[in-house]
C-alpha cells in the first residue's frame, strides 16, 4: 500500500541501510507518528516534484 511519504522529496533510500529514510531531523512525537504510518498530516511533506526544473527552464 503506497503511503504519502513514497511521494515525498524528504523520503529517500540509503543504499548503506538498503532502507528508506526521511532526511527531516523528527522529534519523538514526529517520529512516533512516522514510524505508525500517520503521515497525512505531515508538516516537512513537499511533493517530488520532477519536472519542476524543467518548467522553470
């Protein structure tokens, strides 16, 4: 099941880990939300947007 974080520009995979890990330094609270998947209301959630450059162009 995709969750929000699959399209977020935080939300990155780490070839050491072979995980995915967000790049947003989260305190407990934040953290414990991530970890229980209820990131529908996340503040640091910017979409990956991949063609933005090239509009700009």
């Amino acid at each position: 099941m995709k969750n929000r974080c699959d399209d977020c520009m935080n939300y990155i995979y780490d070839e050491e880990t072979d995980t995915y890990i967000c790049l947003i330094d989260l305190d407990q609270d934040e953290m414990e939300n991530f970890l229980s998947y209820a990131t529908e209301s996340c503040p640091y959630y910017h979409f990956l947007d991949d063609y933005a450059l090239a509009r700009k162009q």
